[in-house]
C-alpha cells in the first residue's frame, strides 16, 4: 500500500489485523478496565476461507466526566453555578447524583463493506439494565459534541439496527471517515509502511471518534508517541471540533 495514493479505506482482512492490535494495545494499556474483545460469527460462503468475519465489542464501560468537561458542559447549558470549583459537600452531593444515575456503555466496531471503513455502534443503559434514550446520552456526551448537537439541524448520531444483532443501536455516520483518515495518516512518515499502517489504523481511528461519545484512549496506545508528532493536533479539542464539523457538513450535503 502506498500511502500517497492510499484512498484511506480497509479491507475486512486488514480490519481484523487492525482490531487484533487495538485489543492487544488497549489491555496492555488499561488493565484495570473493560476489554476490548473480538466476536466471531459464523463465516458466510462468500467470505474468503482465510479472513476473519466479526467486529470488536467493548462491554460494560462507564464512561466518567472530568471535573473541566462537567464545568465546561454547564457553561454551554447555561447551568453555571457558584459551586466551581467543586466544595467538599458540592463533590458530596455529586457523588450521590453520580451513583444514582451511573451509566454504562457497550460500544461495538463493525467493519463497513460499502464505506470500507470502521463504524462505531453504541447503547447505553442504567445499573438496573434499562436502556438510556438518546436526550438522556446527550448528557453524558463531551461539551464539543454537545456544542455541535445543539448547534446543528444534522446529527452526527443516529440509529440504525445493528448489522449483526438486529436490534437498534446508536451510530455514528462513517461519511469522511475515509478522507480525514487518509490526512491522518499522510502526516505522519513513521506510517507510511504498509504494515505499521495497518496494524495502527483502528487505534488512529478511535483515538478520534472515540472523543464523540467520550470514549478516550491513552496516547500510550499509539505506540513510539514521540514517532507520532501528528497525533498531538488530531486528539486535541480544536481537530475533534473539526472532525465533527466534517461530519454533520457531509451529512447536510447528503440530505
């Protein structure tokens, strides 16, 4: 693969290279956390003997706000209040919010054969296993997802049955998923070898889409990160705002 002439889509084969690393990494990086796991199905006759059909899922993952994004998020709602910084008895009665509302994620990447790019699916649900709405996920969401949510007629986040499962899930539309991988990796010349670029594709990925729905992944998981001088732009808050801008523009031209 030459990158230069790279459209930046994936193959189901190299998919599955890809989702072994973003597994592998992502224990070695996160022990103490939910594992990413791959889920096999049956293979299908028109599948090549020798590729691998199945797609990544990640179960049972809280996802926990910062004290910045919890302030930021008020600001943008219009919620300031007088208790930031957080007091002792401000921290206690989140605390007691929290742990009455925890909510838990289940996110699954399936590998899309008409876009050939990843594709991020979602639901989330309360302790008791009652599933969570889309007004009351949009609370969870990081304040630039927010921003462009309430900002935008287009929603980056819609839902789709699950190609596998059948039922519902929440989704983010792959369009220009292809392109702005592409730039992503154009960047950097520690990926321009076929193989490392591979292997690193669904870990470059997330290390995007994942700060949607405030999924984040340690900068560790992109191994050398002193080699990776272009993830530092792409991870940071004013790339993921463009990201999400590329995002709802495609789908607005699309509608």
């Amino acid at each position: 693969m030459n990158i230069s002439s790279w459209n930046g889509t994936l193959s189901s084969g190299d998919f599955y290279s890809a989702a072994i690393t973003l597994s592998e990494k992502w224990e070695q990086m996160n022990p103490a956390l939910p594992s990413w796991k791959w889920v096999p199905l049956p293979r299908s006759p028109w599948v090549a003997s020798h590729e691998a059909e199945g797609y990544l899922s990640l179960e049972n993952f809280c996802i926990i706000k910062s004290d910045e994004e919890v302030h930021d998020e008020r600001a943008l709602t219009g919620k300031e209040d007088s208790s930031y910084p957080p007091t002792d008895e401000s921290i206690d009665d989140a605390t007691l919010s929290y742990a009455e509302e925890i909510h838990f994620y289940d996110f699954h990447i399936v590998h899309s054969a008409s876009y050939g790019v990843p594709v991020l699916y979602f639901h989330a649900y309360f302790s008791d296993g009652r599933f969570l709405a889309l007004d009351d996920i949009k609370k969870d969401l990081p304040p630039s997802s927010l921003k462009m949510l309430k900002e935008s007629k287009w929603t980056f986040i819609t839902s789709e049955e699950h190609p596998y499962l059948n039922r519902p899930w929440y989704t983010l539309h792959p369009c220009g998923t292809s392109e702005w991988m592409k730039l992503l990796f154009l960047g950097n010349n520690s990926l321009t070898k076929e193989k490392r670029a591979i292997q690193l594709y669904l870990v470059s990925w997330l290390s995007v889409v994942g700060q949607v729905v405030g999924l984040r992944i340690p900068l560790g998981m992109l191994s050398n990160s002193h080699q990776w001088n272009h993830s530092s732009s792409v991870v940071n808050g004013s790339s993921l705002d463009e990201t999400l801008s590329g995002i709802v523009h495609t789908q607005s031209s699309l509608g």
